[in-house]
C-alpha cells in the first residue's frame, strides 16, 4: 500500500508545505488537513493550540494512517511539537527547526530576522532554534498579514503599506540592538504568499527564507531516507491528495490552489468537536 504523510496546519496556509513536499516525494499518498473552523491559532494559548493540534494529528493517524506527520504551520510547531510527538506513534516533524537551518545556511553575518503571528513570537522557538544554530534573532509579530492574505491582497497596496510598517520598525529594532541582519524567515505559513512583495520591500540582499522548503526536504530525508531534490517546478497533478477541513470548506477550495499551485479538488468537511 502506498504509505500516507498526514500533513496539518491551522488552515490553508501549510498548502504551501504541502506544495513542496508534493514536488519531492509524488508517489505519496497525502492527507492534509486544516482546522479551519479554529483557525487563527496564532491569538491563541498554547494550552488551546496543544489541544487542538493533537485532536487533529489524531485524526491524520487513527482515521487516514498517516505514517509520518508533517506540522506546517509554525504557530502549531512552536506551541505544541512536543505534545503531538507524545500524543501519537508516529514520526513528527515541525517547521521550526528546518526554517532555522536554512537561516543559518543562509547567513553570513549570524543575525536573522524573523516573522511570525503573536503565538509563535511569544513561544521563543525561533529565537532558541536560531541560538542552537548559533545565530542571533530578531523576531516580530505581524498579525495583519494572515487576514490580508486570506482576502487575497498580496500585491495591494494596502498590504505593501503595512509589510512596509513591519519592516521598518523591525530594522529600527535591529539598529537598536547593534544587529546586523542579512536573513529574514518568513516564520508563517501564509506570509510565502507575499514573498514577492517582501522581497521587493526588503533591504538589498536580505535572503528571504521560506520555511516550506526546508521542512520537504527534512521530512523526504526522514521519509525516504534520503535527501530529494525538487522532482519538478510544476506541482503534480496526479499525485494523491486527500483535503479535509473543519469549516469553510467553499473558502478552502476557492482559495487553496493559490497556496497549492495546482487545483486542490473537493474538500472534506470533518467534525473534531469543540
Ligand atoms: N498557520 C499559522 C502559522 O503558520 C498562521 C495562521 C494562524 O494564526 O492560525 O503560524
């Protein structure tokens, strides 16, 4: 039987993991699933976010047997690693450690910058995944950027005003601590929709850093054994995906193939209670 990677985020958002890991490793059965009805983790406690993490890990196990667990969604990663790996059997990977060492694959100068919902900065992950690396980070959370990229704005201007705002205030931040950074980790999984506007925005030769594509090509290493490079650019059609989600199913179709880069087919709406 073709082996299944559960893979899980708040909402839509983790599609860009997906996307990835999609190009890495086709001949996957893949089950993903966004918790859409609870989404945005990224107010919330960690107490809240452990007990809804879990209760959808769960569900990628005991009712898709998923062998292998994929967190992509960094609030998720940051808040309850621990407590998914000891609520099943299963391998689980996050995205904080793989974003952090494509950082410092990245840096030169040792200091990084990162961006994430409010959940995430509060946690510290970043910070203490960077140190482990040995570098220094800057993080800042940016709640605006989730709702604008749900509504689709990642090229209004509207947006490129408030990313502006972030980052200046995060590089006045930066100037203020005597850093000196060269590397800014998109630490969420909506913001790689706006990487060309951050990018464009973003101090000359800043490397951006999109966690998704470091955590494919950890968990294609842990699935496989081996490391995969990209199979294709194209994300392919033909792999099997199965989509479920806890609420705005319609929401999730319509916009799920701008994260997915392919068409993402019907949604299935599930209940994992309150
Ligand atoms: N998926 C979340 C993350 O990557 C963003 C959305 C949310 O706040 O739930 O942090």
């Amino acid at each position: 039987m073709t082996p299944t990677i559960g893979v899980f985020d708040s909402g839509f958002g983790g599609l860009t993991v997906l996307r990835a890991l999609l190009c890495r490793l086709p001949h996957t059965r893949f089950a993903f699933l966004g918790d859409t009805a609870r989404l945005p983790y990224g107010s919330k406690s960690r107490r809240t976010i452990a007990r809804y993490a879990v209760q959808s890990a769960q569900f990628l196990v005991r009712e898709q047997g998923a062998q292998f667990l994929v967190i992509a969604c960094n609030t998720a990663s940051a808040l309850a690693l621990d407590a998914i790996q000891q609520a099943v059997p299963v391998p689980v990977l996050g995205v904080i450690e793989p974003g952090a060492q494509a950082a410092r694959a990245a840096s030169a100068t040792g200091d990084v910058l990162v961006i994430a919902t409010d959940a995430t900065v509060q946690s510290g992950a970043y910070s203490a995944a960077c140190h482990s690396q040995g570098l220094r980070a800057l993080e800042k959370a940016c709640p605006l950027l989730v709702p604008l990229v749900e509504e689709g704005w990642t090229a209004h201007p509207i947006t490129e005003q408030v990313v502006r705002v972030y980052l200046d205030e995060l590089a006045a931040e930066a100037d203020a601590r005597s850093l000196h950074p060269d590397t800014l980790v998109l630490g969420c999984t909506h913001y790689p929709l706006l990487r060309p506007l951050i990018e464009r925005i973003a101090p000359a030769g800043m490397a951006v850093i999109d966690s998704a594509e470091s955590t494919a090509e950890a968990a294609a290493r842990l699935f496989n054994g081996r490391a995969a490079q990209p199979d294709a650019k194209d994300v392919p059609e033909d792999a099997e995906v199965r989509c479920f989600a806890t609420d705005s199913v319609e929401k999730f179709e319509r916009l799920g193939s701008r994260f997915l880069g392919r068409a993402v087919g019907r949604v299935e709406l599930i209940d994992l209670g309150g």
